[in-house]
C-alpha cells in the first residue's frame, strides 16, 4: 500500500445541477469518485475560479495606521533582541485574506523594521530584491556590500538581490523605516537562496558618511560614469534623496500651473525611481514611486494587473480601494490588489497628499500580462 491510499484525497467533486455543467446523474458521480481517487479535478468544475473574465484577486483591501505599527515596533524594541538567527526587528504586515502569512500581497512582502541606538542588523544577503523607505527619523547607516548609506527621511534606498548588507543605528534614539521586499514572489515560485554574513563590519564600514559611494558615483541626472558602461539588472544606486524627489514633484505641479503638459492628471504629480543603467524600474520585480496629489484634486481611477503597496508619506486624504474608503495620514500603509479600482483625493486644507507606492509591475510586464484600465477624475 503507498501513502496515497492511506491518505484521504484532497480532491472533493460535487455535481450540481447548473449552467454549463454535466446533468448529475449516478454515472457522473462514480466518475467524480474516480477522479477524486486518482487526484484529478475536471476543469468544467473550476473555470470561474481558474479563469475569470478578469482579475479576481483573493487578497483584499487592507489599511494598517502607522501609529499602532510603531507603538507595537516599540514594544518590539524593548522586549526583543536584534542578532543572528532572527537576523532583523521586522515585523510584516499580515494581509488577512492571504492566511495569516507574513504577506501584504501575493507577491510583496512590506514590514516596519526597528532599530534601537548602537544597535546593529547582522550581514547577510538573499536573492530576494529589497529596498527601505524611511517615512521618520534618521541615525541609521544600511551597509551594502561594505558601502555605508545614510537613511533619512523622505530617502528610498533600493538594493537588488544577493548584495551583502547590514544596518547600523549610530544614533541616541531608536528609528523605524519600512522594509519592502518580493519575498511572496521568491516564496511561491520557490526561488530564494539566503547566505549568513560576518559577524560584524569592520571599522572602516562603522563610518557615517553625508553621501555613500554608490551617490558620488552615480546620483547626477543625466550623468553616467563612463568607467561603468553596461546594463546592471538593479540600481547601482544606494540611495534617492528626500530634496530631489520633492523637487521633481513641486516642478510638476508649477509646470502644470504654466499650463505645460507635466502631471498624470490635474493636481496628480508622480515620479518612478529608476535605474540609471537602463531607465527601468530599480529592481527586476518592484516599482516605486511617489505621487503628490495637490490640496483638494482626486487621482483618476486606475485598475491594474499586479498588486500594489501604499505609505502615505505626508498629508491627509481619502483613498478608495474597490469597495473600501479610508480616511489617511502619515505612515498609514494600505494594499491594492489586482484589478481593484484605487483612487486618492488630498484633503482640502492639506498642501499635498504624498504617497509612496511600490508594486509588483515590473514581473507582470516582462511576461507581456500588465494591463491598466484607466476612469476619468
Ligand atoms: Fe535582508
């Protein structure tokens, strides 16, 4: 006897009585045992799951307030330590249609980390594409591949896969920044590799640099050393700085007061990080960009193929996912789902709503599967 027989098949075949399906009848249940038995399911069971006549994600809309993220991250500093073995104080935040793992899409994972003063994040290096995105406070260097990057707010700082790296709170008081990685995708399709680093940087990376390398070499616009010729899979840059994408936003909107073609919609400026080897998105399987929505204007509607991830970066407003609507202030988080309508409207009163945002686009497009169905305002 194998195991198979023991084990009570997982496959459970219902006739019904239904459009577009088989009249019950004693013959099509003994055929239904018969598949049953033999680990079959017929595909005119399970069309309308399997092939809707469009996206139907089983992962809903989400919000989490930043203020109880922080709040638990806090207690999560005083009660936990941060070494080898748990590697980070990353606490993942758990979308509740996707079972209780750690996973705010089908494939993005996005997670408040906490670091308290002297504290340091162990090395190591994963095939997983991550990046950090500080929405408060500063007095963390992240150690990438033994060049030290400031972290401050309003900064992004990308970093592709399989690049060493380490974290290092050089400052008097704790800080939190969002982690967001592609940890869901790697999960599913079972592709991760991970690999412990040293026990501690040396005394030249324990430096706190203004600028790392990686911006002295490559954050000029337009600008590309010509010792570096070639594409690169991910950004050779560490870190986009809080005063230039401010800058790109507040131009857009001026240039569209000038009655130039410069925004996605009226009052809606937006900008994409992007790797400066190719112009392409920053990491093979993640976009990001932040969007400033001017005092009282409402973002078109968009529905996309892919899932995305939303902080509110600064100001207050509504957003409408599908069939949810929050009210959002700074450092509140919420998910999109594929195919589910979103749109963002800036309080009136407020300068701007900015939101940073991160999806898994850049996967859908390579295979030729990215869709997006855009409404008026
Ligand atoms: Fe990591």
């Amino acid at each position: 006897m194998n195991v198979i027989d023991t084990v009570p098949s997982p496959v459970h075949l219902t006739a019904e009585a239904a459009p577009g399906q088989p009249e019950p009848t004693p013959a099509l249940e003994q055929l239904y045992r018969g598949f049953e038995q033999e680990m079959l399911v017929p595909l005119w069971t399970q069309i309308g799951d399997l092939m809707p006549l469009h996206p139907k994600s089983k992962a809903g809309a989400h919000l989490w307030r930043w203020d109880r993220l922080v709040q638990l991250a806090e207690e999560a500093g005083r009660i936990v330590p941060v070494g080898r073995g748990g590697e980070r104080r990353a606490i993942a935040l758990a979308n509740p249609t996707l079972g209780g793992r750690p996973f705010a899409t089908p494939t993005l994972w996005a997670a408040i980390q906490y670091l308290m003063p002297g504290e340091d994040a162990p090395e190591h290096r994963h095939s997983q594409h991550a990046f950090r995105f500080v929405v408060e406070g500063e007095g963390v260097w992240t150690v990438v591949n033994g060049d030290s990057v400031r972290m401050s707010r309003g900064d992004f700082l990308p970093q592709g896969g399989w690049n060493w790296h380490a974290h290092r709170n050089a400052a008097s008081k704790p800080m939190a920044w969002i982690d967001g990685l592609d940890i869901p995708f790697a999960y599913y399709t079972e592709s991760q590799f991970f690999e412990f680093g040293r026990e501690s940087l040396s005394a030249a990376e324990r430096i706190q640099p203004e600028y790392s390398r990686s911006e002295r070499l490559w954050a000029y616009p337009g600008l590309r050393p010509v010792s570096q010729p070639g594409e690169q899979p991910a950004t050779p840059l560490l870190a986009y700085r809080w005063v230039d994408t401010d800058r790109a936003l507040n131009e857009q909107l001026a240039l569209e007061a000038e009655g130039c073609a410069a925004t996605l919609s009226p009052g809606h400026a937006a900008v994409r990080y992007t790797n400066p080897t190719n112009g392409r998105d920053v990491l093979p399987t993640i976009r990001t960009e932040m969007h400033r929505v001017r005092s009282g204007a409402r973002t078109q509607t968009r529905r996309e193929v892919g899932s995305s991830v939303f902080q509110v970066f600064d100001g207050q407003g509504t957003v409408t996912v599908g069939d949810r609507q929050w009210q959002v202030r700074r450092g509140d988080m919420f998910v999109v789902p594929s195919w589910q309508a979103f749109s963002a409207q800036c309080d009136a009163g407020q300068a701007s709503l900015d939101l940073f945002r991160f999806s898994d686009t850049p996967i859908f497009e390579a295979v030729h599967a990215y869709r997006v169905q855009i409404d008026a305002a």
